[in-house]
C-alpha cells in the first residue's frame, strides 16, 4: 500500500511549545515486510519566522533495523527543532553544539536488537562542518570529509 499527505497544523497561539504553523508532505510504503516513509518536505512558522525542517529524508524500518537516508541534509534545522523538545540531553546536545554546515549521502542505520554499542552507525560525507565543543566533544570548524560514527567510535 502506498499514500500521500500533505498535512498542516495551525496553532495561531504557538500553544504547547509547538510552532504556529507546521506543514509536510510526505508519501509512504507500507508492507508486511518493511515500511518505509519518505519526508519530501518539513517546514515550520515560528515567531511568524518559516523555517525549512526536513526535505527529501526517507526512514524504513525492517527487521529489528531503522534507516534513515537523506542526499542532502542540512544541520542548522537540528537548533531550531530544538526549541520544540522537551527539557532533557537531546535538547541540550543540539542547542549547545549549534551545528551548521550540511551532510551529503546521509546513511543512518539503528539496530534495535543489538548490544548498545553495535546498534548506531552514521555514514556521511560533512561539507563546512561547524559546531562548538559539548562535554568532550571538541569543537570544529568548516570541517569537510567523510565521516563514519558510531556509539563511543568514530572518525571524520
């Protein structure tokens, strides 16, 4: 089975920490085996701001396994999402790193049976990688290259 959406959200009172406007158009693939969902677009109007979230993003799911996969995914989106989570380490991860810059071939793949440190692996290529240093982490600047991670390992 296959479907389209086109989908909105009006908060004219940006009520529940949600913004004023949210639209998507998406399409997916559901079957017995794999579903698959495919985010042509994701954008935001926020303090009457618009905001481009997410464009061209698939996620499937098969088997115990989650895959994200994006052509062109830029990061600056990643703080302004921030702004909408709830209060916790995901919120002050992407507020404190300020990533800019973008991830070409962007290959996120989850496995949720697996032991903690095997079950995340990103693939990507960054082009002007930015952030600032987070508990460790340094801080980059313009950074290019590809770029292989997983939990507690990788290399740019």
């Amino acid at each position: 089975m296959q479907a389209i959406a086109d989908l909105q959200l009006n908060n004219p009172q940006g009520d529940n920490g949600l913004p004023e406007k949210l639209h998507a158009v998406t399409s997916g693939v559901w079957q017995p085996d794999q579903q698959k969902l495919h985010v042509h677009s994701l954008t935001a109007d926020h303090n009457q701001q618009p905001m481009t979230l997410l464009e061209n993003v698939e996620l499937s799911h098969a088997k115990n396994t989650w895959h994200l996969q994006s052509p062109a995914f830029p990061l600056e989106p990643l703080t302004s999402i921030s702004t909408f989570l709830p209060e916790g380490i995901v919120k002050e991860l992407l507020q404190s790193l300020q990533l800019t810059g973008s991830l070409r071939n962007l290959d996120v793949v989850w496995h949720t049976q697996k032991p903690l440190t095997e079950r995340m692996r990103l693939r990507a290529t960054a082009d002007n990688l930015t952030n600032q240093a987070w508990h460790g982490v340094p801080a980059f600047t313009k950074v290019n290259g590809y770029i292989d991670s997983g939990i507690g390992y990788g290399f740019i």
